[in-house]
C-alpha cells in the first residue's frame, strides 16, 4: 500500500518535472527544492494517507552515502 502511495502522491509528481515550475507547493511558496523542503512536500502529500493503523514515522531522502536529510514530521503530530 505504501508504495502505491508514494508511486502515486510523490514520484508521479516529482519524475521528470522542473520542482520550482511545476509543483505549485513549491511555486507559490517561492520554495527551493533542496532536499529539507522536499521531505517536508513529501511528508504533505503521503502522511494523511496512509491507512490506521500504520502512520508516517520519517522521512529520510538521501543525496549522496552522506549527505541526507530526515524529517519527523510537524511538532506535535502523531
């Protein structure tokens, strides 16, 4: 189920686009689409729908073996 999410909430919307001109969350925010954004677009479009029990725990997008970003989610969500 997870991965029908992501396949259709974040891939499909992220594969192949210019994130600043396409992605209104990034647009109309006047966002970067560094990877400390982009977990947090991510986490906005998959959290709410993951089925209870189950909930989003991180995310973590990693650029390089060493360099990555994770993010919990907003304080106080869970």
């Amino acid at each position: 189920k997870l991965n029908s999410i992501v396949e259709e909430f974040v891939i499909e919307k992220l594969d192949h686009s210019q994130i600043q001109e396409d992605i209104d969350w990034f647009k109309t925010k006047g966002k970067q689409p560094s990877t400390e954004n982009l977990v947090v677009y991510i986490w906005r479009q998959i959290a709410d729908k993951i089925p209870d029990p189950a909930y989003l725990y991180s995310i973590k997008l990693q650029e390089t073996p060493t360099i990555y970003t994770e993010y919990y989610g907003p304080e106080g969500v869970r």
